[in-house]
C-alpha cells in the first residue's frame, strides 16, 4: 500500500503518519526528518539544505527528488510505503509518475491557517520518543526535559512555510486532482481540525478496505 499524505504545516501529517506506519507496516518516509538529520553532516549541500529549512523555504526539487528516488527504492519499500511531505510540488510529484510508482492513496488533511498558527506555536518535539507534543491546558503531557522547538516553528518562519505552501502545494493538489493520468490513486480528504483519534479513525476507514 503507498499513500502520500500531504497537508499544511502543522496540519498533522507526522502524528498520523507514525499511526499509519504502525498499523500497516509500512516504512514512514518523512522528508522534514530525513533532511534533519543531513544537516549535522557539515558539507556544502548540507549547508545550503540547512539554510532554506531555517529561513522556511523548500529544498530544490533536484536535491530532494534524489534523496526521495533513492529511499522509495529501497528493498524495504516493496510492501509500501507512506511519504510525509513528499512530493511538494508539481516536479516532485512528476518524478514519481516517471519512476512508475503507483500510489493508492493521497490523504489531504485540511485546516484553516488560524488554527495552524496557534498549534505550532505550541507544539514541541520530545527528543527521545521523537513524538511530536502540544500544549494542553498550559501544559506539555510528558517530561518537558526532553522537549524542543523547532528552529522552523517560529512565528515569521511559519509564515514563509505557509507562503511556500500556498504558492508550490496548492497547485500541486490542484494538479492531482485534475490530472486524469495520474488518476489511479484514490484521493481523500479529512477534517484535520478533529482530534487525533478521531482522525486516526477516519483514516482506518479509508485504509482498511485496501
Ligand atoms: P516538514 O518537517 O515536512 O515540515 O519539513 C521541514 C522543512 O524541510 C520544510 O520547510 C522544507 O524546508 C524542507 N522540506 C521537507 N520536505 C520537502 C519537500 N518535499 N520539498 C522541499 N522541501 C522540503
């Protein structure tokens, strides 16, 4: 089973993406992560990966189809596989239709940016569980120690996300739901204002039937 999730940042992709890799055995290939953890490697490439993250920006879309090309090929990718912001835009999802990939499914989680914005404010990264946290009733639900923010998560940085969002993503959905060739895939899309479980169910209803 392949499934792309794709969603605003902060829509909740990561959350249900570590759901579904769980339930359906199933590598979760997240780009964010993957370029993470690149950047402690201290090369050029690295440098420049490093510096579109922090200011908000996207990757270009020849670094990241290559490292994508690269995981989606992997023998551990056979059974399938869930991409959690990939692809990004029209050229990213052009490179998979290239390699031939068929996906079963695109989720789109939607929500309104005022709802974005309050809940990455408030949400932190817990370094050894590597669970993404939000703040409930003042607090965070585990050992705040452990928490970090994103350098990404900040107010203005958000901003430029939710720009490149608007002006990349959106026509790529606009282009996958218009465009009849690569039609094989089901799309979907969930209210990702709901909470977790409730979307968790939402998603076991579409993905159980497979
Ligand atoms: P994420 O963790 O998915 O929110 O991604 C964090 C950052 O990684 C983004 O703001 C981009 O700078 C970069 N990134 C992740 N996925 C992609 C992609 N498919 N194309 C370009 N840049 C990406």
């Amino acid at each position: 089973m392949r499934i792309v999730l794709l969603g605003a940042p902060g829509a909740g992709k990561g959350t249900q993406a570590q759901f579904i890799a769980q339930k359906y055995h199933i590598p979760n290939i997240s780009t964010g992560e993957i370029l993470r953890k690149l950047i402690y490697k201290n090369t050029v490439l690295n440098k420049k990966i490093d510096y579109s993250m922090h200011s908000g920006k996207l990757i270009s879309d020849d670094i990241i189809t290559t490292l994508i090309r690269d995981r989606i090929t992997c023998l551990d990718c056979k059974p399938g596989f869930i991409l959690d912001g990939f692809p990004r835009t029209i050229v990213q999802a052009k490179m998979i239709e290239e390699e031939k990939i068929d996906i079963d499914y695109i989720i789109e989680l939607k929500i309104p940016t005022k709802i974005i914005l309050k809940r990455i404010q408030n949400r932190r990264t817990n370094s050894i569980e590597k669970k993404i946290q939000c703040l409930q009733n003042g607090n965070y639900p585990t050992n705040n120690s452990f928490l970090a923010e994103r350098v990404d998560d900040k107010e203005k940085i958000v901003k430029i996300r939710l720009h490149e969002y608007e002006k990349f993503t959106i026509p790529l959905i606009n282009y996958l739901k218009n465009d009849t060739k690569v039609k094989k895939f089901k799309y979907c899309i969930l209210d990702g204002t709901k909470n977790i479980k409730n979307i968790h169910k939402d998603i076991k209803k579409i993905l159980d039937v497979h």
